[in-house]
C-alpha cells in the first residue's frame, strides 16, 4: 500500500541534529508516511546511525557527495510514491500535529494544490530565538505569489507540503541552484495554485554557526531566480517587481563581493548590473557607496554620500 505522503529529507554530516529530526517525524500524530533520507556522503558516523534506523517507512538513499542540496532532494523525489509531499530539513523539528493538520485541510480545499504553516526560530540547543526578519509574518492562504515578492509572507522549506503530481510537472528543484532552490520552486508553485495555511507555528526552524553556502552565492542564485522569473512571467503586473528585485540582488552581490575584499568582482557585478539597474538610483548607488568605503579615496566616498542624500531629499 502506497504511504500518503512522502517527507523529503537531504543530510550531510548533521549528527549534531539529525536524531532530534528523525525523532520529530517519528512523534507525527499522522502515521501514514514514509521518509526518504537522502544522505550526500556524510562521515562513517552519520552513516552509521542512518542505518541504524529501524523502521520500514524510512527509506535511505546514501550518495557520494555533491555539495547540491537541490539534487540531493531531487534524488529523493524521484523515488518518492505518496500522493503528498513534504520537506524537512535535517536540523529542523516538527511539532507533533504537523502534518495530520496539513494533511486534513488539504482535504478539505481540494482546490489549493500545496500547503505551509507559520513557523518558530530556534537555536543550535532548540531554545526559542528572536529573528526580527521572521517574527509575527502572518501565513495567509490564496494566492500569494505577490505577498512572497514583497517579502509580505515567507515560507519555510520544511512547513511546505506539496501535492506530488504539481511537482512532477515542475521538475522539483533547478540543480543548478547551490542555494535558494527552495524560493524558485515556491514562486512556481504560488504562480501555478492557491496555497492552504495552517496558521499556526508547526515547525520549527534551526539557526546555527553551521549552515552551508556562502553570502555571495546566495545573493547570486537568488538573483538567478528574479530572471528566471522576469523570462517566464505571463503577468506584466509584476515586471516592475521583479526588475526591482533583480537590481537589489545584483546590488546585493556587489556588496558581498566588497565586504569581503573581492574589489574586481564587486566592481565588475555593479558596472554588469547597471544596465538594468540604473532606473533604481537607491538600490546602486547604496551598493556604490559600500564598494567605495572599502576601496575609494575619501573624497569619491565624499561624492558618492552627497548623491545618495540629494537622492533621499527628492524622494
């Protein structure tokens, strides 16, 4: 008999949260699951503790390491056979009545073809911990591609469940993504169907010092994502949007690039970008302005300040 849902979860080398993972699958009230962990060729002793695992819903699939999350989880995918799918990550947790609450509103709006739920931060020990970029963000259900765009809503990769026919038709994740694979499918999807919110904190999301993927990667693939997204968009709504995001992530990179020393690589991305930047005077004039206070003499620094508050005065 084929299990309801398939949970998707890809780990490298994660013992210090794994178990905590695993164990919050096996607490779920919902029993009618399988687990495909995806292991990207961790250590002897990450490996030893996968096959340890003594439970015949959970399914392992050991790789040689890639470094690429979003075909580590595509790995998964493809073997998955539940009609529902969801993501966890290896360092995150599920409260208990997770996905028996997705799964049971899903039924009940068969209309809407995915599913999250708001989501806590917690800290390497799983205390609580205050992110001020993720506190009180409401979790509304509907379409909501220009709520994610406007950073109105955010979605956590591990409180999404996915209906596996929807995310057959997309593929799963673009491989070619080192980082923000999960944002690209999202913008995809909530362009595709209206989403269901289970609005309450279900899951809970891990910081720590040992995250993967580098700052300027990440401002790289998500810049990716905005023209990926800016060549496939059939809604002219959005343009202005996503052009105006696509210019603050090559700003973005331009900054990271500075901020660690890269001069060439920050000057090369600013002046790249400028062709379709030069219509958001903030967004590359700020990126300027960091760029020149780690590598201009102090009076273009001069310069650059007295343009970006001439700026700021007539806006």
């Amino acid at each position: 008999m084929l299990p309801c849902v398939s949970i998707i979860m890809p780990t490298f080398n994660r013992m210090e949260y794994l178990p905590s993972a695993v164990e919050s699958v096996l607490w779920q009230s919902f029993p009618d699951w399988e687990l495909l962990i995806a292991d990207d060729g961790s250590d002897d002793e990450t490996r030893a503790y996968l096959q340890s695992l003594n439970d015949p819903r959970i399914k392992l699939l050991l790789r040689p390491h890639t470094g690429r999350p979003a075909l580590t989880s595509n790995v998964a995918l493809r073997a998955a056979r539940g009609k529902y799918v969801a993501f966890l990550d290896s360092d995150d947790v599920w409260l208990p009545r997770k996905l028996e609450a997705q799964i049971d509103s899903l039924v009940r709006h068969t209309f809407r073809k995915w599913s999250y739920t708001r989501f806590s931060m917690i800290d390497s020990s799983g205390k609580p911990s205050v992110s001020p970029r993720y506190r009180d963000r409401p979790a509304p259900s509907g379409w909501i591609l220009e709520k994610l765009l406007r950073s109105e809503t955010v979605i956590a990769q591990p409180s999404v469940v996915v209906c596996r026919e929807v995310l057959e038709q997309f593929g799963g994740f673009d491989e070619e993504l080192i980082m923000c694979y999960d944002d690209d499918l999202w913008f995809k999807l909530a362009a595709h169907s209206e989403i269901d919110s289970v609005d309450e904190p279900l899951t809970l999301v891990r910081r720590h010092s040992k995250h993967s993927g580098s700052d300027a990667q990440a401002w790289s693939d998500r810049r990716r994502v905005f023209e990926k997204m800016l060549h496939a968009n059939r809604d002219v709504c959005l343009d202005p949007v996503l052009r105006k995001l696509r210019a603050k992530m090559s700003a973005g990179l331009a900054k990271s690039h500075a901020r660690y020393g890269n001069r060439s690589h920050a000057l090369s991305t600013l002046v790249a970008s400028l062709p379709h930047s030069w219509r958001y005077p903030a967004v590359w004039l700020s990126a300027a302005l960091v760029i020149s206070s780690r590598f201009a003499p102090p009076s273009l620094l001069s310069y650059v300040r007295s343009r970006l508050a001439r700026h700021a005065a007539h806006t």
